[in-house]
C-alpha cells in the first residue's frame, strides 16, 4: 500500500500529460484513518465516472455495533451516512470544471425512501464508502492541480466529517435508526392484527408535484382516520401512536373527483417502503408483498394462465397458457394479476382510473343485452371475494363509477374532501333499497398458474455478447431489446433499476437451468441477495456502489416483460 504522498508526487507527475496517465493512480493509498482505493480510472473524461472506495477502520470509524446488529437497523445507518456523505460533498467541494464529467464527486441517489442500499459497508472491522469521481481534464489533457484538490483536500473532509462517529449528528443518526425499528414493528403488527396497511393520524399524504416524492408544503390536510377504524399501537421508540388499521378483505375507497382518493391508494402503494423523518408518510405501512395492478396495453405476455378472467377467445386462442406480443387491456390486466399472484402477493391494489372497465365491471342490463356465452371476460367484481375466500387475496379498490362493488364489499371508506368515512352501513342500507339485476358470472374457483419453466433461450446473445443498461427507472435494454417498466409504480429509484440489470446478468450465468420455475428463479436471487448482500451479483468487487435493492415483485415484473422471454 502506498502513501498519500506518492499520490501527490504521481498527480504532479502526470499534469499535462494525455488523459490515460491517470490509469497510473490505480491502487490504495493510506492516510493516518482512512484508506484511499481507486479501483478503476476512466479511459476518458467523458466516459463513465471513475470508482473509488474510502475505508475507515472499524475501531477508528467508532460507531456502536448495536447501531447495526439487525438487518433494518444496518439499512437506516447505511442510508444516514450515504445521506451525510452526499450532504457533505455539496457542502464541502468546491467543483472544479473541465471537460466531460471532469470534477464529479458523488455518492448513489437517496430518495425519500430507506432502501438497502451498498453506498456504504457497515461492520466491526470498517465502515466503507463508495464514490465516483470524475478526474479533470482540459479537453484529454489531465488537471493535475484540480486532481491533488480532489484526492487530497475534497474527499479527506468529506470522510473526517461524514465517516467518523464522532463527527456526525449522533443525535439524527438515532433518530433514524429508532424510525425504522418502529417502522418495522408496525409491519409485524400488521401480521399480528391481520391488518393490510396502517395510516398514522396525522401523516401527509399528497406530494409536492407529479414527478416529485416530497410531501406538499402548503394546503395539504393531515390524515384522521374514521373512528370506526381507528386504532392505538404501542411502539418501542415513538409510543402510543393512533391511526387507521386497514382490515384483511375487500376494500373499496369511494368519493367525487379530487377528494383524494386515489392519494391514498398512491400512499398505500408506496407504503411497502419505510420513508425518511419529515416525508409525512413515517408511520404509514403496507403489507410489504402489496402490488399494484392497472391495465398495460400493448404489453407483451409469455404463457400466462388468465382463463380465471378471461375465457372462449375468437378463434380458439388459449387462455390457459396465454400469449401475445400486444395484450389488450383486459388481457394485460389479468395477466399481472396471475403473474402477481405467482410470485406470492396477498394484497392488491386497483384504482379504477389505470384500469380496464370491460375488466373491472359488467352490470345487469350488459348482462341482459350481451349473453354470457359471447362474453369470454370474467369481470375483476366476480373473482375479487373468490381471491380472499379461497387465496385470502385482499383488495384495495378506488372506484367511483359502479355501485355494483358494494355487494363483494367488506369496508367501504368514503374519501370527502380528502378526510376519510365510513360508509359501510350507509352501503348496505343501499343495497338493500335498490334492486340489483346483475348476476354473479363466476362459477369456479381461481385455477393458479402451473409452474413456468424459465428458458436459457430467454438470455440470447449478441454478436458481442449481452450488454444489459439502466435508461433511467423505467426502461432496460437488452442488447438492443427495450424492456418497458413505466407502469410498475412501486419502481421508485434509479438504483433498484440498477441492481435488476446485474440481477439479470447473474440470473443468465448462475442461475437459470432450464429446470426451475420463473418463481424459483426470482426467488433464489432474491435469496442469495439477502443473505450475501447487493455485492453479490455485482461482477466488480465492491462497485458499483450505486445499487438499491428491488423488491422480487419488480425482478419478476420485469422478467414478464422481457420480450424475448421463454416459457417452456
């Protein structure tokens, strides 16, 4: 291992000279508490940024193991210092310019979520950070100067003040630490009460904009839940905290345009991740295998048991192993039920807005007019009580439009200017004024789909092999193959997009046989991952540091719609 004064002398060196010189700086450098690793330097400045770790000793870095002796304490330090380090780097570093990415420093993006993240290695013998750095250029020649700036005033501060337990703020570090140990013990709770999801009195649930996560500032009315729901929970660190206890079944959110219902729904579908002190949605928890269902038009589908739904197709087409390179809206809807129930969810959530009507209702006098025999869909309102009863399947529904759902209802909460009701009893009062002429169509019980052997042929090659790349949260390519995730909405960082592209490439090279199911395959990842950590399926040692983990749902949403995908 060299000293931090060779690098200087090797930046002084290589000032001028054409930008592969820096390849020189590969290697450790040692400070007085903390070790330098660059581990891989960019061939150019305008290629992807250059890798660096910053590695402070265990016993130096000071930081209390029963911070980090459980795993969702480890990931709310691990988010804290990522949070720190990346509030440090801003506050700190001074950018220097040059061309392409020359003067990059950062750290992976955190958003309002508190993700598994490897930013950060947290254990008794280290605490490491990974960064990237863009090296300065003039054009290819190398900044020498902004080089010693970075390496040997920039990023020594941002380790003394974000890596070390006595320079940080102990104080916020607990408060984050005891955040998620409460948020993790409502989530038990939710199990223990046979509750689907729990929104705390009090919690802001509207955000900011369309594309931003943050909770809105102005205007926004806090959460009261309706008193026939209302529940206290004893937390270890908060104390006794009051909300909404959202019961197992069916459930359906009604009231006129604009008065939050879909809101909730959206907190809901969000709330299978713990959020950061501030977002307004802290003490609000979803069962963490919720799934979010809409319509996906023209979605490409691969041997999908939807006959539950849909059944009788013009020309004889089947539905028992259905495919299609555009599934309609109906079609599309039904298969990401089936592929969500593969997979092993137990709540869904449906807004009617995303999805498809012919889907979701068919009332009497459609009934009366359109016999059963020419209709090959089964409407959602005549499997959704079959999905509890028989798969104990809940469902959170939004619906505005049709009455017909208050008969397979077990709660109805009425949403008025954005404060919830329950209307339950005012429904049934309902029912039983008005006579209903639409008849059950659904005779048999909900047939799952058979094991889906998942095919190497799924992972063809290109001529140069398989090139797997992020395009943002919502798109991967394959080789020159667009895997399209717009409609995945608990997708929500570009990281976790990430880590799905290596999880692909380890599911192509050490997993996939020919032998196991789709199911099998998703969940032996997600195993390795758990018990290895994010690392694993990284072909790079400890990079890139850039990875967030995804729930199984997402890896095998994304499989599904994998347009090469091969189902024997």
């Amino acid at each position: 291992m060299k000293s931090f004064q060779e690098l200087e002398k090797i930046l002084n060196q290589i000032d001028g000279k054409g930008y592969k010189a820096y390849k020189e700086l590969q290697g450790q450098y040692q400070w007085s508490n903390f070790t330098l690793s660059i581990d891989y330097v960019q061939g150019d400045p305008f290629a992807s940024p250059s890798r660096i770790r910053v590695i402070v000793p265990g016993e130096k870095g000071g930081f209390p193991s029963e911070l980090y002796n459980t795993p969702y304490k480890r990931r709310a330090v691990i988010d804290f210092l990522s949070r720190t380090v990346a509030k440090n780097i801003s506050r700190i570093y001074h950018h220097v310019g040059g061309s392409g990415k020359s003067g990059l420093i950062s750290i992976g993006y955190c958003g309002q979520e508190i993700l598994e993240r490897n930013y950060i290695v947290i254990d008794q013998n280290r605490v490491e950070a990974r960064l990237e750095v863009g090296l300065p250029a003039a054009g290819r020649r190398i900044l020498g100067k902004e080089a010693k700036y970075i390496f040997l005033v920039a990023i020594p501060k941002i380790v003394e003040t974000s890596l070390f337990f006595n320079a940080i703020s102990k104080e916020s570090l607990f408060s984050q630490v005891k955040l998620v140990e409460d948020q993790y013990f409502l989530r038990q709770e939710l199990k223990r009460r046979k509750l689907v999801a729990f929104v705390a009195n009090g919690s802001i649930l509207p955000r900011e904009s369309g594309v931003s996560q943050r909770p809105m500032v102005k205007g926004a009315v806090p959460f009261q839940s309706p008193k026939e729901y209302e529940i206290e929970i004893q937390l270890p660190n908060y104390g006794p905290i009051k909300g909404m206890g959202l019961p197992q079944g069916v459930t359906l959110i009604v009231g006129g345009g604009f008065h939050g219902k879909s809101t909730l729904l959206q907190a809901l579908e969000l709330g299978v991740y713990d959020h950061i002190l501030g977002d307004g949605r802290e003490y609000l928890v979803t069962r963490e295998n919720a799934v979010k269902i809409k319509a996906e038009n023209g979605r490409y589908v691969e041997k999908v048991n939807i006959s539950p739904f849909i059944n009788n197709l013009p020309m004889g087409q089947d539905t028992v192993r259905f495919s299609t390179e555009n599934a309609s809206g109906s079609t599309s809807q039904a298969a990401n039920i089936m592929e969500a129930l593969e997979i092993g969810t137990d709540l869904l959530l449906i807004d009617e807005d995303t999805s498809a009507t012919n889907f979701m209702i068919r009332d009497g006098r459609m009934q009366q007019l359109v016999q059963k025999e020419k209709e090959p869909i089964t409407p959602f309102i005549d499997r959704v009580r079959t999905l509890y009863e028989e798969k104990g399947v809940s469902t959170v529904l939004v619906i505005g439009g049709s009455g017909d759902y208050f008969e397979v209802a077990d709660h109805i909460i009425m949403m008025d200017e954005y404060t919830p009701r329950d209307v339950t009893q005012r429904a049934q009062e309902i029912i039983k004024g008005i006579q209903n002429p639409r008849k059950i169509e659904a005779v048999s019980t909900v047939q799952e789909n058979p094991p889906r052997i998942l095919l190497k042929s799924t992972f063809s090659m290109g001529k140069r092999g398989v090139k797997i790349k992020p395009r943002g949260i919502h798109q991967i390519t394959f080789n020159k193959t667009d895997i399209d995730l717009r409609d995945l909405e608990q997708l929500i960082d570009p990281n976790q997009t990430n880590t799905i592209c290596f999880m692909l490439q380890y599911i192509m090279e050490r997993v996939v046989n020919d032998k196991m199911a789709l199911k099998e395959v998703v969940e032996k990842v997600y195993k390795d991952v758990i018990e290895k950590g994010l690392d694993v399926v990284s072909p790079y040692k400890g990079h890139p540091g850039n990875m967030a983990l995804p729930r199984k749902y997402e890896i095998a949403c994304t499989l599904n719609r994998f347009r090469n995908l091969k189902i024997k």
